[in-house]
C-alpha cells in the first residue's frame, strides 16, 4: 500500500468508527448533551467535519466551498462547532462529513506528502505538509471517536470500533456490573488518600 493510502485509510477507519455511533439512536439522543461541557454525538460529527475541511481545505490551498457558518458568521456562540442547531438536521451533518471525507480524498490525491500548506491558528509552526495534515487529522478523529465510543455507551451500552467488534472481553450483563463493583471496590481503598 502506498503511503498515502495507508493514511487514509486510517482516517476513515477513524470516520467509520464515528459515524457508527449514530446508528439506531433517536434524534434527542443524537442531540443530548452527555457531559458538562455539552459532548453530544451529532456536534462531534459537525466539530470533526468542520476540521477536516478547514485543514484539508484551506490549509492546503483548496478551499472546498462549503460554508460553515459557526465560523464565519459574527455572533455564533461558543463552539457553535460542537452541537446542531435545531435547523440542522442529522441527515445534514452527516452529508457535511461524508462530503468533507470526499474532499479530503480529492486533496490528497491531487497533492504529494511534502505539498506545504500554512495552519495560521499555529503560529509559528503553521508552516505543515501533507503529510503532518493527515496525521494530525488521524489524531483528531480517533481522539473524538474515543469520545464517541464512551457517550455511546453512556447512551445504551454500545461500545467498539465497529458493529459486532467490541474489542472487549466478553461478558453479559452480571459480568460487567461485577467487574465494575470489583474496580470500584479498588478505587474506594484509595479514597482516603484523594483527600
């Protein structure tokens, strides 16, 4: 496999592995905020679409031309990156990063590894390659895919990479909820000294 191949096919590994954590979910649970910073998994599909473009985009020198109005627009709200509006449907946000995914392999094909491209929000090291992109962006989806794998269980129990691969051992139900007592169990004899 060719090297660029291979990164991206690490990165939509990392796509797929996202995406699936939609799969079967109502609409609210798409939406609901699971943390206290407001992590849901329709806004880490919108944050990772809106970052592959830019980086794959405009930071290579080809822009896509797909609007993003969280950025461009004066008077969006904090990390308006991070959730769907009530006018943005899943099927939009999922076309978003599905188009963005088209983009990216458009870039990559049409430049070499050591293409440079300039991340301004970087400073002084903004000055990247091709290369240092993809790589960057593997880190990143893979990063909120792990946020995605843990919502998603927070959700309903689903966990792993892939439909039927959970790359857990496998145990029902009784099984986990003692595992979790025996680990829980642990960390109480630490409690003392978190004081």
């Amino acid at each position: 496999m060719e090297p660029k191949d291979v990164l991206l096919s690490y990165l939509e590994g990392g796509r797929e592995a996202v995406l699936w954590k939609l799969e079967g979910l109502s609409e609210y649970d798409l939406r609901r905020p699971m943390t206290a910073t407001g992590t849901n998994l329709l806004g880490l599909v919108k944050h990772l679409a809106s970052v592959e473009l830019g980086y794959l985009g405009e930071v290579m020198g080809r822009p896509s031309g797909v609007p993003l109005p969280w950025y461009d627009e004066p008077g969006q709200p904090p990390n308006a990156d991070m959730f769907a509006t009530a006018d943005e449907s899943v099927e939009q946000i999922v076309e978003l990063y599905r188009g963005a995914g088209r983009h990216s392999a458009a870039t990559v094909a049409a430049l070499d590894l050591d293409a440079p491209g300039r991340v301004p929000w970087w400073g002084e090291r903004g000055d990247v390659t091709l290369h240092q992109v993809l790589v960057h962006l593997i880190a990143e989806t893979h990063r909120h895919a792990g946020h995605a794998d843990i919502v998603r269980e927070a959700i309903d129990g689903a966990a792993g990479m892939r439909p039927g691969v959970d790359n857990l051992a496998e145990l029902d139900a009784a099984g986990w909820a003692e595992q979790h007592r025996e680990l829980q169990a642990i960390a109480e004899r630490f409690r003392e000294h978190a004081d």
